[in-house]
C-alpha cells in the first residue's frame, strides 16, 4: 500500500475541515486516507474512584467519531481508501508514531480534547517541529483556486520545501509564488545605512532564481512568480496567503540539534489565511 495521507481529528469543526482537506489531498496524491483520533482519556488515565464505564464510555465514542468520519468521507470520495485507529496516549506522541510511514499528517487550526491547544499552545508546535513528514495546518479558507505560496531563505537548504511546493502546485495546476524577504533591510535602515534598493532587490531576486532552478527545470510547465519583500518574513508570507491555496514554509532553524520552528514558522501558523504547510529539510 502507498503511504497514506494522515489527518488527526476530534470531533471539532476545525477538524472536520481538516478531513476535508485530508481527503481531497489524499485523491490528488492518489494515497489512501488515514483518520486517527488520539484518546489521552484512556483507562489507564481514568480516575481512580470513576465509575467502571468510564474507559468503556471514552473508547466507544472514539470508535463512533472514527465511524462518522469515515462515512463522511465515503459519501464525498466514495472511491477513496480510507482507515481508521483510536489511538491511546499523548496527542502528539501519538500523531507522529501513526504518521512515521505516512506522506503527510494533517491537523486542524485548533480543537477540543486532545486538540485543545493546537496553535495556540506547545501541542502543535510539537506537532510541527517533530512529525517525520510535512505538516498541514489547515487555517482560513482552503480554498480550491490560488497560488502555491512557499516562503524561502536561499542561504539555508530549501530544496525539500520547494520541491514539496512544486509538487503541490502541479497536482492542482496552479502557479507557485516564491517569496524571499530580507528583515535586515529594516534594521540598516532604522541604523542610518544608505541602501540602494534596486541593487538590493535584484541580489536578492537573483538569489531566489538560484534557490528554485532545480525544480524549474523538472516542472518546466509551472509559472513562477519571484516576490521580492524588504521586510520581515513573517509579514510578506501573511500578507501573501490572502489570496493562496496552500503556504509551504520549512522548519529550518534548530534548537539543541532538534528541527524547530523558529520565530518565522510560529508566526506564520499563527497567522496565515490558508493551510500552512511546514516542511523538515532532509
């Protein structure tokens, strides 16, 4: 069987859109879908003086959530290969071990139970920072028209962000914005340096042309546009997701040798209007 497409779920209405948005993925890839829901109620974290049922209870409404999701979609993608697990224990922990083999995890913007914190607390950014394979965050609209959007830093190894970003964008037939900004323009600035901003901005579009020529020569049917911010990242890639269907971002910076996040990709899954998608380099 092909890697599947994973999405976690719980029952909220950001993670409905979330198997929603799975499903239609997992169509496009041609991947089977797997729904997982992560139960940290499980017997062994019952209460000590609970009623007897009470694990029963808990697994029996998982399986019934993992049941309607399924119908859910089999009703809308009646083709489509479709799994299911309730899994015990950590959300997170849970997610990356049901993910290890997977073509993608995808999550909703936030939820309840096992979900409660997501992107809003340090349950998604262990998500995010720890899954063996990208990320969806689906936020906003996902909606079915829009560029492919994929923030990048040419002076660190982006070629699993775009070659993830080039592929999103020729499943859907769209176009890929490329946005390379510079945040150290703003501090020369503010320090009294003359800049000269066409010279700075041709460097920089130069360097974002370096970055992708991999993937332009092997999506030759791709139009690329090179947007080209002097500002902070984090502003050009929200402001750039108004109007995208997917934002591709990497977890690039590293924290005690571990992939992290970095203060680009928490801002962004905080608030970008379109599913983010975070990629590890490899």
């Amino acid at each position: 069987m092909s890697e599947p497409i994973v999405v976690g779920i719980d029952g909220s209405d950001e993670a409905e859109h979330a198997l929603d948005w799975a499903a239609a993925e997992a169509g496009l890839r041609q991947r089977p879908l797997h729904i997982v829901h992560a139960v940290e109620n499980w017997p062994y974290k019952t209460p000590l003086f609970a009623p007897p049922e009470t694990a029963e209870r808990f697994t029996r409404a998982a399986h019934m959530l993992l049941a309607g999701a399924r119908e859910h979609v089999q009703k809308r993608w009646p083709d489509l290969e479709t799994s299911t697990a309730a899994v015990a224990g950590e959300t997170p922990e849970a997610l990356r071990e049901q993910s290890e083999k997977a073509c993608e995890l995808v999550l909703g913007s936030r939820g309840r139970g096992g979900f409660a914190s997501l992107l809003l607390g340090s349950t998604s950014l262990r998500v995010a920072e720890h899954s063996p394979v990208p990320v969806v965050i689906v936020r906003g609209d996902a909606a079915d028209r829009g560029e492919i959007v994929v923030g990048i830093d040419p002076k660190r190894d982006a070629s699993a962000i775009l070659d993830y970003a080039f592929d999103a964008a020729a499943l859907r037939g769209a176009r890929v914005r490329i946005v390379h900004a510079w945040r150290t323009y703003e501090t020369l600035i503010e320090a009294g340096y003359a800049i000269d901003v066409e010279q700075a901005r041709q460097d920089l579009r130069t360097e974002a042309i370096e970055a992708f020529a991999p993937q332009r020569d092997r999506y030759p049917q791709i139009d690329v546009v090179e947007e080209i911010v002097l500002g902070h990242p984090v502003t050009a890639l929200t402001n750039a997701s108004r109007n995208a269907r997917l934002l591709v971002v990497g977890a690039h910076d590293r924290h005690w040798n571990a992939p992290h996040l970095g203060s680009i990709g928490h801002g962004v899954v905080h608030h970008a209007q379109c599913p983010v998608a975070v990629v590890h380099p490899r």
